[in-house]
C-alpha cells in the first residue's frame, strides 16, 4: 500500500462548489473516518479518491503518483 494524499482538492458542479480546498494525507496502515452532515461532500471526496469523479481542482496522489 501507499500514502494517499490530497492537496487544495476542489470539486464543483456548475455553479456550486461541493468540495473546496481539501487537504488531507492518509497514510499506509492508518484508517480514517469522514465525519460530517448530509450534502458536506463525505460521498464526493471519497468517489474523487476512487476515481469515480473528477476533480475541478487540485491534486490526489497515491505515493508519488499523481492520479488526477
């Protein structure tokens, strides 16, 4: 396994930004929970990570290897 890493990430739909500069570093083994209300982009940032969505802005890395 390797680091996952999300720098400034953004995601926008038109005009309403559902994901705004999200910056986090998860690393190999570490288990981490998205916590927060309904519609605060929990679902998006992870569908961005899995390559299910694309980023308006941003960069996610899985090691050294940009994904985006």
């Amino acid at each position: 396994m390797a680091q996952v890493t999300l720098e400034q990430v953004t995601k926008k739909f038109d005009q309403v930004t559902a994901v705004r500069d999200v910056n986090l570093t998860i690393n190999d083994k570490e288990f981490v929970v998205l916590v927060g209300p309904s519609g605060c982009g929990k679902s998006t940032t992870l569908r961005m990570v899995a390559g299910l969505e694309e980023i308006t802005g941003g960069t996610i890395k899985i090691g050294e290897r940009v994904v985006n």
